[in-house]
C-alpha cells in the first residue's frame, strides 16, 4: 500500500474551453503512461462520442500519474456552467486544484463559480495561465484580473500568494515566468509536489469513504468513486451505507465486491486500499452521491452538499405523429421511460417524474438547455423515437415570493456590437452590471432570467456578426421579472400531408425562410419554416403547378428557391414556440404545433386570447 506522503490528489477546473482536458493529455504522455509504440489519442478524457465532437468534457474523470515515486491522482472536470453539479462534488475528494484560465479570455463566469467553491473547502490553488502561445494574449492584464478575482472571493493570505505558471497546454510546456518559454511540464509537476498538500488522515481507524462520483456499467451496475477518509478497506469486506442528509433511515448493509485504483487511463482491481487514496468500488445497488460507506458498525456520515435542484424543465413524450415509429427502434413509452431512469442513476442533477393524468409523458428537469440537449442527442443515437416540449424554467416560492432563477452572463463582443446586445438583454430583464475594454473588444456582463435567455443565442451570433461570445452560470434566485417576449417571427406550416414539391416551396418562400428542401416528406401541422411576422402563417408546400394545354414563354424557366435554413439541435430547441413540439428520431428532427389540426388549432388561439 501507497504510503501518505507519496499521494497527490488534485482538480483541474475552469471554465468551459480553456484547455483542460488537452492540459491532462500531455501530463499522461510526459510522465510515461503511453507505452512507446502505444498510439495516442488526443483529448483522450473526453471518451464519449459527443464529448469528442462537441470539445467539451461532460462527466467528471478520474485519472492517475506518477512523477518520480508519487502518485498524483487527476480530476479532469466539466466546464460548461450546466454541468457544475459535478464541479462541486468532485472538490470534496481532492487537497487543491489547478486553476486553468485563457491569456486572451481571462476569468470568465465559470471561473468565478468553481474557484469560490474551492476557496470555501479552503483547497490550495496553482494558477496556471493557459495558451500562452495565442497571438491575442495578454498575459499581465490577466494575471491582475485573477488577483482582483482572488480578493473579490475573501481569498485567505496563503490563498492570494498561489503559485503562478505560464503554460501552452497544447505545447506540452510550462514556466515559472511568462519571458521564459518552457521545454516541458516538469516545473508543473513539481510545484504540484511542493505546493499541493499530501492527505493526513487515520489509517488505524474503521473505514469510511464519502461517495463524490457515481460511474455506471451494464454488467455490475453503479460504481461508487470517491477518497478514502479512514482506515483501510478490504475486497469482499462488510459494509454499511449511510447519508448525512437521512439520519433517521436503516442503513444499508452491503459488500465491497470490486476495488479499483486509477492507473494512467485504466482502472486496476485491487485486494485493499488506504486512506488518502481516490478508488471505485461495485458491489452497492442503490448507491448515489453523497452517500458515506462505512465498515461494518460504524456507520457514521459525513457532511456533504446537497446537489443543487435543477432550475430547468422539458416534457418528454411518445411521438404521436403521423409519421411515429417509422424511424426510431425505440418508441413505446416503457422504453422511454427506462431509459430516462437508467440516466438518473449516472447524472445525479437530473430529476424524472410522471406527467399527472397521462401514462406516455415525463417531466425531466436538469441544470440547463445543454444538458437537456446532450441527453436528447445520446438518446437519438441509440434509437430512441419520441417528442420534447420547449424548455421552461422551474419557479420556487420563497418567503412568499414567487422566484425565477437568475444566471450571470457575460458577453464579450466587437464594440460596434455593445449597443444591440445591451438593448436585447435590457428588453429580457436583464440588469446591467458593468463593462470592461478588452483590446479592441468590450466584456459585457449582466443578471439575466433564465428564461430570458431562451432563444437569445442566435440573435447574439446574428447582432455580433459571429464575433461574440456569450457565457452564462447559475447566480441565484430572484422575485419574478414580469412576462417576457419568447418570440417575434411566426411559424410557416404546412397545410397538408404529402411531399414538398419545388413548386410549393417556390410559392410558401415569398412568406419566409424556409427549413425544407423539395422531396421532404411532411404533414399537416408541421413546421416547414419562419416567418418575419408575429403570426402562424399555413402553407402548402405539397402544391404542384396547375397543367395547361398552352404554353406561355417563360413558364418552364427553372424555379429560383433559396437554400433551406439547417436546424442543429439546439437551435430548434430554441425556436419552440409554447404551443409547438420537437419530433425527435434517430433519421430526423421535425418541428410541429401541439395540436395538428387547423380548425382545432384556431378555434383554441382564440379561446386563449
């Protein structure tokens, strides 16, 4: 067993795209984790598919290295604000972090929310000032910025006085000074060694592990992750399972079935393990974050944090469209159902519960539109056919006041830019805090409703010519900002069911842009595109032209039709309008109303009005 003092256990966190995940890359290569003729894969932490093509890592991983005789063990955490639950849980299994911020973008809003949470537990932070080498740096600028930062959050003295290196994480390179240009990552390692505390904890005493991460397997189920406390535990050693939070409920009797130690990328089974160390363990059913496992009467929890409640909702439901079950292998709402439960064993964040009066829709609430999306994509791809509601955010009663969540945004853009982004944000309730120049560019920031975002990327691309760009993390709960405009344009829709002809796209383009190409299968009620105007406007796009016996010139000359607008994912969450769906399949994302029937559909707007 590992003696203490030759343990490291460190986080890396930041916010989203500031090199993590490619800075943990090179501190596998450089301390031999590869085999020589071993082929290296870059961003290898980011092993799920989407992970890899979006660049952004979603679940927290666990990695190990050794420089000289210690062992350091590795978090690689997410970035994107929607997916802080897991920062915060991940900072109880380590002794200090790794702050990573750009030299061009300096802190930004996820900065802020990970390094207060590691200054609370009182972890010992290395400021490490990532892409260096950008041509756009500015370093110094940045480096007082993380200062003003540092005070900003009540840092201790020892917490203001953190070592600072100058990193190119795609370079593989490090220095103590921004003149000096590194060869390698060895001053990271080794101010790792000096600065970051090893752990000192009781190995004479009975077992406990609180439970910071949950992996999970088909074969064996959920995977507890999380640092040994106390003592020593065994394989196949009794154990019991507490929570902090459940005092008064049995605790629940079990049995280390597998160990694992983190080795390079690999987990290796191991027979026993000692305080100090980062292991998973299986063999626990029902376990879940939060939990502590103790040895056999000695159940004794520790504190933990409860998991922040999701501030955002979608309505997940069976396709009932005229075109259901011919795309998706997936489709009855039992198998809808196990799959959204099967997701809350691994996301922790995520809430699932049934829709009151109706047996084939669930309401799932989570951090944000983007892991919402991560989760209907993933879902997509493994065959899955249903239909999502707009998004909408979760209110809360408090003292009697009825609250909205409240994100802090910011916003860097082009100058010319600033005015229409103020006055976009000014008409979605957002409260304007301050602004900071940034070479040629301006950093915006404001407290903006959650649901005044919705929608609201696009418009930011479109007013900052692609230019900007937009951050957002969770602030706090506020009282209600009053009703907010979702939507200016209308929808174009399809009158009936058939297939696009270019003759009919010809004629419904004059009203707007279209999302189709001719030879689209469609149906009455579907979405076929956006109008400029405020209201729906029905279309047929299934039109052919009307056959003469005489020929006028001119009226065979070939159609002019403007190329569709492609929808991603996101943007079609976005554009939902409250009484439209998203027909979700394997092959296809179509947009439709809620109630497909054109009487129907009027005779309720007017009900509504």
């Amino acid at each position: 067993m590992l003696p203490m003092d030759k343990l490291r256990n460190i986080a890396i966190i930041a916010h989203v795209d500031h090199g993590k995940t490619t800075l943990v890359d090179e501190m596998l290569k450089q301390s031999g984790v590869y085999r020589e003729n071993q082929e290296i894969v870059d961003r290898v932490m980011d092993s799920n598919d989407l992970e890899r093509e979006r660049g952004i890592t979603i679940m927290a991983k666990n990695t190990a290295v050794w420089y000289g005789d210690t062992k350091i063990n590795i978090v690689d955490t997410p970035g994107h604000a929607d997916f802080g639950g897991e920062v915060e849980r991940i900072l109880k299994m380590v002794n200090g972090v790794i702050l990573l911020v750009d030299a061009a973008e300096g802190p930004m809003p996820q900065t802020r929310f990970v390094l207060s949470r590691a200054l609370e537990l009182g972890h010992r932070v290395i400021v490490v000032l990532n892409k260096i080498d950008r041509p756009d740096q500015r370093i110094h600028e940045v480096v007082d910025e993380i200062l003003e930062l540092l005070m900003d959050l009540d840092a201790t003295d020892e917490q203001l006085d953190s070592p600072m290196l100058f990193c190119s994480g795609r370079n593989g390179t490090a220095s103590y000074s921004p003149e000096v240009q590194g060869t390698d990552l060895k001053p990271l390692f080794e101010t790792i060694l000096e600065y970051i505390p090893a752990p000192e904890m009781d190995l004479e005493k009975p077992f406990q592990m609180l439970v910071s991460s949950i992996d999970y397997n088909e074969y064996v189920g959920r995977i507890a992750i999380g640092r040994i406390e106390r003592g020593v535990i065994r394989q196949n050693q009794e154990i019991e399972v507490c929570n902090y939070h459940t005092p008064d409920e049995p605790t629940l009797k079990a049995k280390a079935v597998s160990l694992y130690q983190f080795e390079g990328l690999n987990r290796v089974p191991v027979t026993e393990a000692g305080a100090g160390n980062i292991i998973a363990m299986s063999g626990i059913g029902d376990i879940t974050i939060g939990d502590t496992i103790c040895a056999k009467g000695f159940a004794e929890p520790l504190d933990f944090v409860k998991i922040s409640a999701p501030t955002l909702e979608m309505t997940f439901s069976v396709n009932d469209s005229p075109f259901a079950g011919r795309e998706g292998k997936f489709v009855t709402s039992r198998q809808i159902k196990d799959r959204l439960w099967r997701e809350t064993l691994k996301d922790v964040s995520l809430r699932v519960s049934e829709v009151e009066n109706s047996t084939d829709s669930f309401n799932v609430a989570g951090r944000g539109e983007m892991s919402l999306s991560i989760l209907i994509e993933t879902m997509r791809r493994e065959g899955y056919e249903f239909q999502v509601s707009p998004p909408r955010v979760l209110y809360r009663e408090i003292d009697g006041v009825l609250c909205e969540p409240v994100e802090r945004v910011v916003a860097d853009v082009p100058q010319d830019a600033m005015g229409a982004v103020m006055e976009k944000l000014g008409a979605r309730k957002g409260t304007f805090l301050e602004m900071t120049p940034v070479g040629s560019r301006m950093k915006l920031e404001f407290l903006v409703p959650s649901r005044g975002l919705f929608g609201y990327r696009n418009e930011f691309l479109t007013d900052t010519k692609g230019e900007g760009i937009m951050a957002s993390v969770f602030e706090k709960y506020e009282p209600y900002k009053g009703d907010i405009a979702r939507r200016s344009t209308g929808s174009l829709i399809a009158w009936e069911t058939g297939e696009a002809v270019a003759y009919g796209i010809w004629n419904a383009q004059e009203r707007g842009a279209m999302f189709i190409t001719p030879g689209t299968k469609v149906y009455a009620g579907m979405v076929v595109g956006v109008c400029p105007k405020a209201d729906d406007v029905p279309v047929n796009v299934c039109r052919t032209k009307h056959l003469t016996n005489t020929r006028a010139s001119g009226s065979d000359e070939a159609l002019r039709l403007v190329p569709p607008r492609q929808m991603s994912l996101e943007q079609c969450l976005e554009f939902l309008a409250d009484d439209e769906l998203l027909e979700v399949t394997p092959k296809n994302l179509r947009l439709r109303k809620s109630i497909l029937d054109h009487s129907l559909r009027m005779k309720t707007v007017m009900r509504n009005r």
